[in-house]
C-alpha cells in the first residue's frame, strides 16, 4: 500500500479542530495521520506499507499547470 504522506498530513491538519499538548505543540496532523493509518490497517491489512512526501518547494507541474495546489493553504512550520 503506497500513502500520499504529504496529502494525509494536509487533510488531517485542515480537518481536526486545533488541538494542543500540555507543552502547547499542535499535534493535530499527526494524531490524524495516525488514526487513518490505524483504520487502513483494520480494513485493508496491507503487507507493505510505505509512504512518500512531495519535494520542498514547487516542482515541474507548478511551470505545466498555474493552477497546481493553488488552492491549498500553507502549512504552518
């Protein structure tokens, strides 16, 4: 089974309510991410897992299309 890392980290930061720890880090994208690992496990039971995050910085599909991920908010660092 191959993950979109970047996209699951975008959706589960942009999804969950803003959460904190009791140091005050934000661990919301991971907690997500972590539950929809744990739920494809229960449901698919893949062999192999890997995941795969894009490149820092704009690739060659920002130059063939403006449009790519334009209307995606940043991440916070």
């Amino acid at each position: 089974c191959l993950i979109d890392g970047s996209s699951w980290l975008h959706r589960a930061f942009n999804a969950l309510p803003p959460l904190s720890t009791a140091a005050g880090e934000p661990p919301g994208a991971l907690y997500g991410v972590l539950h929809m690992l744990r739920r494809l496990q229960r449901d698919y039971q893949p062999r192999y897992l890997a995941g795969v995050f894009d490149a820092p910085g704009k690739t060659f599909r920002h130059a063939q299309f403006a449009a790519y991920k334009a209307q995606r908010p940043p991440l916070d660092p």
